[in-house]
C-alpha cells in the first residue's frame, strides 16, 4: 500500500494562562496529533500522545508554575519587573506514506533569566499495528546500516563545524554518540532527520543541531 489516504490526521490543541493573584505568571501551548481511519493502530497511537500531551502539561501546571511563583515573589520584593515564563510543544506531519507515520516535535521554554531551553525529537510509527518503527526496522535490508548513518552523520557534522555553520564541540562525536542519536529520528522524503540535545555536543545558543541522512523509500518494512 503506497497511501494511507483513508487516514486522516487532526491537531488538537490547549492554551493556558496561569495566573497568581490575577497576575499572569505562565503561558503554556501544546498540541498533539489525533489520528482517524486507522482502525485500533491509530488508536494506540492516539492514545499515547493523549498521555504525552498531559504529561508535558502537568509539568507545566506544577513544577514550573510553582518556580514561576517563587520568582514573582522574589521580584516583588525587590520591586522588580516580572515577564512571564512561557512555553510551548508543537507537533507536525514529517511524513505519511507506505503504512508509516513520522511525527515531528519541538518544543522550548523561556523562563525569568531570558534564556530558552529547547527539544526536538521524532516519532515513527507503523500505523495499522499501532507500534514504534525503528531506524533499524527502516534500514533492515542494508547490511551495516548503523556505521554507514554514523559515518554519514560525522561527515556532515565535520563539514558543518569547518564552514561554521554549527559550532560543534572538538569532541561532539564523543558527546554525540553517547545521546544515542538515532533512536529519536523523525522521517522525511528526503530521509531520515536526526537532532542532537541542546547543550549535548555544542552550546546552548545552538539549540538541536539537525541533520538529514540517507534512506530508501524502498526499503520501507
């Protein structure tokens, strides 16, 4: 089967402002995919991002409402200005075809010191059976899959580091390696999207370097 073109995907999503005392104190929005015409698959996958979703809220409705608090108290005792902390977690369509689904997320949060944390990662999924579809499962025709990505991502990554265009660290292969970057890729046309975590192999400013490996559509399970 080439499409799903039965299966249709829908973006739900929540907006809230946390307030204390009737001021605004946290600014949070979320969305999550919902998935129609995939039969129990989707619904397990449906499933999963619902929990997902309340768990990225959750923490913002607790732990970072309550730090916010703190600040704006602190704030006020020294008749400071308070700019409230804000974040937000967006999903998209990274790829739908040939009986895969590949959801794209990223996310950041800007807290009191104005500094923003981000993440990024991707999720594939084998629609109908509702289960995870690993960079291992995508590759399982090619013999040495794993060392080519690799060498493939290093190449890349040195080629970037050289022309500037990422500051990497001197030893981000090292720091690379060690996040185990392709087990959170995302699938594209084009191939397979890797990140790395901010701050893992290069500094903060960077954000989630992003790099995009080969793949065969041929090749799909």
């Amino acid at each position: 089967m080439k499409e799903h073109r039965d299966v249709r995907l829908n973006w739900r999503e929540e907006c809230r402002t946390l307030k204390l005392e009737g001021e605004p104190v946290l600014e949070y929005a979320v969305t999550w995919p919902e998935i129609q015409g995939a039969g129990l698959g989707g619904r397990w996958i449906n499933r999963y991002y619902v929990h997902l979703a309340r768990a990225w809220k959750r923490r913002w409705e607790r732990e970072v409402y309550w730090q916010a608090c703190l600040e704006l108290g602190a704030r006020r005792q020294r008749a400071q200005l308070f700019v409230p902390w804000k974040g937000e977690l967006k999903g998209e369509v990274a790829y739908l075809e040939n009986g895969l689904l590949s959801v794209r997320f990223v996310g950041w949060e800007a807290r009191g010191d104005g500094r923003i944390s981000r993440v990024r990662w991707g999720d594939i999924w084998k629609v109908r059976e509702g289960a995870p579809c690993s960079v291992k499962d995508l590759c399982k025709d090619e013999k040495g899959w794993k060392k080519r990505l690799w060498k493939e991502l290093v190449a890349q990554g040195e080629r970037r580091r050289e022309g500037g265009d990422c500051f990497l660290d001197c030893d981000w292969q090292k720091k690379a390696r060690a996040v185990r970057p392709l087990e959170n890729c995302c699938l594209t046309r084009e191939g397979i999207e890797v990140s790395l975590p901010q701050g893992a192999a290069t500094p903060m400013a960077e954000g989630c370097p992003v790099f995009l490996l080969k793949w065969e559509q041929k090749k799909t399970p």
